[in-house]
C-alpha cells in the first residue's frame, strides 16, 4: 500500500503526530484495507483490532500522548486499487455515535467524487506539462489555435523563435500577418483549414520570411493546427545522438552533423583544422557505417530520420 495523498485539519494541534504515525507500523492500516468494500465502511479498533497487541498498545500510548482517546475511519474506494480514507480523532471516549457514522456515510461519496476530480485534473496538468516539454524538444514550430481568427492556445518554443521578427508573428496569442498583403492570405489559409482542407503557406521574403502549414486539428473541433518553420534558419542535427544511431566516431559524428547543415569537407576540414584528406577518410567512415552511397544519400538519410525531429539551431 502506497500513500498517494494525505491531509490533516490544520486548526487542531497535532504536533507532530502524524509524523510519527506512520502507514508501515499502523495496525489500522491492514484492517482498514481489508477486505474490498461497496459502498462507505466504518472501523472502530474495538471491532477489528486486538487491544493487547504490542503494536496496538503502541499505538494508542502515542494517541494518548497527544489527548486522543476515541478514533473512528470511514473508507470509501475509489476506483481498483485506490481507497479513501478518514480518520477522525476525539478526547472523549463517548465520542462518535451513529450520527457521526450518518454524517460520514453522506459526506464520503462527495469526498471521494472531489478526491477523484482532483486526481483527473492533476493528471492532465501532468500530461500538459509533459506534451508542453515533448513539444518544447522540436526543432518544428507548433501553434495550436482554437478558432480561425489565429486565437493561439499554445506555442512551442520553436514556433516562439521562428515568429520573431518574421512576416507572421504572434501578438497578444494570437497569429498575425505584417504585411496587409498576406492579411488575406494567413485568413484564407486559416478558413480552409478549418473547413477540412491542409495548406501551406510562404508569407514575407528574405530573413523575415516564414513558412505556415496548417491543418484541423480533429481531436478538438474548431481547432487548427499550424507548423511554423524559418527557410533561413540552419539547423544542425544533434551530434552526439547521431554518434550513437549510427556507430560513429565523435569526430565522425561532427562531421555527418556538419554536411547534414550544409558544409562540405573542404569547408568542415578548414573549420576544424585538420587536413582535407583526414576530412575525406572520416567521410568515408560515415557513408560505410550509414551505408549511405553518397553525401547526398545521407543528408536523406539523417534527414528523415528521429534526429529531424530535434536538432540544433547554432546562436
């Protein structure tokens, strides 16, 4: 049993006894989970629990050390393998009758619906957070927006860096043309997609041109997809990835990077100070471990593989 969750009333003085109860040493715990159950159960110790075992006499020596004398748990399950727990402590012996155990057999199904709700909403905030850094790793830019206005939910970092300064870019979240000349065109492309029909774009010219492809997004009615991407940009695949996908050397891994962003050997070998021929023979490593026939094969090759996905963008 594995505690996912626990709280305690804050205005009462516990001290620090719920520190020092713990889930692995409480003898309640192995009744209060045993057998399954429908519905709300109670549990008093005087109906499970042997009141001369040493592990109950500790127990209640610690409760009694903090003023406790009556104790009574509700259970409720919340779905297989995930059980509701509550329980309540008084000084009085006299404490918790049958009105108690009505109050609690009305309040714990509305506890265990929040808990669950609970659990659900931090489930997707778990999962927004890792779609968000999944997303935030690729070297494509995507803008998810909720209507055909451009209204943008959300950007990932390589649709932040490829709108800067560009033809399109975003303005208060939302996707916008600079140009009055694309205005109509960023809207036409937005409106096909929306109706169903995936288009691409190239708005602006030089290094403020950008390039949109957008389509619906299904899971979410109304919503579109857009992916950004930069003509200027050079890009680089990740080197040490490529060392290990494909067998290479350090030195060779630079190398394959290299001419995947555009450099040739004469150029790479000048860059790195080494000679020509070192350059050729590290090339011809490369293109025998990717079993690529030529430099142009294994642009394709490195290019459409998962390391497109996430490369390097040099400052």
């Amino acid at each position: 049993m594995q505690t996912r969750w626990a709280m305690a009333d804050p205005c009462l003085p516990h001290g620090d006894f719920l520190a020092r109860l713990e889930d692995a040493t409480n003898p309640r715990m192995a009744a209060y989970l045993s057998p399954p159950v429908q519905g709300v159960a109670f549990f008093r110790d005087e109906e499970r629990l042997d009141a001369s075992a040493p592990d109950v006499r500790r127990l209640h020596q610690l409760e009694a050390q903090f003023g406790y004398r009556r104790f009574i748990g509700a259970r409720i399950e919340l779905k297989p393998g995930e059980t509701l727990l509550m329980a309540l402590y008084a000084e009085h012996q006299d404490a918790f009758g049958s009105e108690t155990e009505q109050v609690l057999r009305e309040a714990m199904p509305h506890l265990a619906q929040a808990v669950s709700l609970g659990g659900e909403f931090e489930e997707l905030r778990q999962w927004r957070r890792m779609a968000g850094g999944a997303l935030d790793m690729l070297s494509m830019g995507v803008v998810l927006c909720t209507d055909k206005g451009g209204t943008a939910q959300y950007a990932n970092r390589a649709a932040h860096n490829a709108l800067e300064d560009a033809a399109v870019r975003l303005e208060s979240d939302r996707l916008v043309a600079r140009a009055p000349v694309d205005v109509a065109r960023l809207q036409c492309l937005l409106d096909r997609a929306g109706q169903g029909q995936p288009g691409g774009a190239r708005f602006g010219a030089g290094p403020a041109a950008v390039d949109l492809l957008a389509t619906m997004e299904p899971a979410i009615p109304g919503a579109i997809a857009v992916m950004v991407s930069r003509p200027s940009a050079r890009t680089t695949p990740p080197v040490a990835p490529l060392g290990e996908i494909y067998g290479l050397t350090a030195a060779e891994a630079a190398l394959a990077a290299a001419i995947c962003a555009g450099s040739n050997v004469n150029d790479y070998a000048a860059a790195r100070g080494i000679a020509i021929a070192t350059a050729r023979c590290q090339l011809r490593q490369v293109l025998a471990k990717t079993g690529a026939s030529r430099q142009s094969d294994l642009v394709r090759q490195v290019w459409a593989s998962a390391l497109a996905a996430c490369v390097v963008q040099p400052s």
